[in-house]
C-alpha cells in the first residue's frame, strides 16, 4: 500500500520512483548466481511469502504505473546488505553474529550453516542507488557483492575480527529459507558504470566498532540501573 500511494504521488508531481526491492523476489532460487531476467521460485502461501511475494507485488505496480501513466520508475533488488548503526537486535544475520560474539554469547547458525548469502557493506549499495536514480535506466539491477559465504564461514569471519574464542549453537533452521544468493552484476556494471569496492573483511571491522560502542553504553546503562 505504501508503495501504491508512493506511485500516485509520482504521478501527480512528476517525480521519479525509487523503488528498494530485494533479492528475496527470486525466492530460493533454482539459478546461480542470479540475473535480473530470473524471475524466481517462490511459495506464495509459506511463512515468508508476505515480504516475497510483497516486494514482487511492488515490482508490479511500479512497472504498471511506469508503462501505463508515464511515471520515471528505478528498480533496485538489494541483496544482503550491512554496516554501521544498524539495529542491534533486528534479527539479520550480521547483526545477530556481530553482536552475540561482543556480548559473549554463542553465535546462532540455522540448519547445517551451508546456505549462502553475498554481504555488501553500506557505502556501495548508497553508491548504487545514487547511480540508478541518476541514470536513464528503468531496471531492476541487482545491487549486491558476488562475494558469496556460507553462514559457517561468515561466522568463522566474525569470529577472526571480534573474539577467536566464540562458539557456534546449531539450531533448526527456518522455513523456506534460500539455500543459494549470490547477485550476477554485469548489468549494474555495464548501464550503471558501478560495482562494489568494500570486500567484507574490510567492512565488517566498521561495522564491530560501532556495534562494541552501542553494546557497551548499553551494559553502562544497565548496571547504572
């Protein structure tokens, strides 16, 4: 709904339309790495389908209002992305793991931790999007890292930067949850004359800072209280 009257307001002042969708829009995908031209394998009655199948709906009404009432539409499908100031709780995986190894707890991986996501750090997504709104192109492109990891090595990752000591707790893994996300960039790099520069050992470092800052005034606030 926020993105249908988002498009009505395009519409009467003439604006151009960002629209944020995401890599989720190809599901758990039967294509490695994925192009723009997938167009996904998603249940749309399973307990993620509301933000699948609502992102793909967005996609619709974007490309509906740019074909049907000349409205400027940008369509970008973000792959996992992360950096500073973040929640610290917001349940993603590089923060959970980011913040369970400062507090000293152990870093939860769902299933046997061989599903893989690409991590792009902040800086290059904003890069992307700026490209995409100053560019011609309606889109979508897939704006992510091709560096891909399982969640066992991005643990291993986190653990090299914060504490070597952390454990790691198995637990059930959750449902339809993707086993394969890796974005194929070649045409954000062709129309879009971008791609990332911040590899993950050089962001997540960043991103620990701010985190140990935050979790730190945090404790001080609780033992003052």
């Amino acid at each position: 709904m926020g993105t249908l009257n988002m498009l009505g307001l395009a519409k009467r002042i003439g604006a151009r339309f960002l629209l944020t969708s995401t890599s989720e829009v190809y599901g758990d995908p039967l294509e490695h790495p994925q192009k723009e031209t997938y167009w996904g394998n998603v249940n749309p009655i399973g307990e993620r389908s509301c933000y699948d199948e609502g992102k793909r709906t967005a996609e619709t009404l974007a490309m509906d209002y740019h074909r049907g009432a000349d409205v400027e539409v940008r369509i970008a499908r973000i792959f996992n992305t992360y950096g500073p100031r973040m929640c610290l709780d917001d349940g993603r995986v590089v923060s959970n793991f980011v913040a369970q190894a400062i507090r000293k707890q152990p870093l939860t991986v769902y299933g046997d931790g061989k599903q893989t996501r690409s991590f792009q750090y902040v800086s290059d997504l904003v890069n992307g999007l700026v490209a995409l709104m100053d560019g011609e192109h309606v889109g979508p492109f897939n704006l992510g890292n091709p560096g891909e990891f399982t969640m066992l090595e991005l643990a291993e990752v986190v653990k090299e930067t914060i504490d070597s000591s952390a454990t790691i707790e198995f637990r059930p893994n959750t449902a339809d949850d993707p086993h394969k996300r890796k974005p194929d960039i070649s045409k954000a790099k062709e129309l879009l004359n971008w791609e990332p520069k911040v590899s993950l050992r050089e962001g997540l470092p960043l991103m620990v800072s701010d985190f140990q800052n935050r979790i730190l005034n945090e404790d001080e606030g609780n033992a003052i209280n």
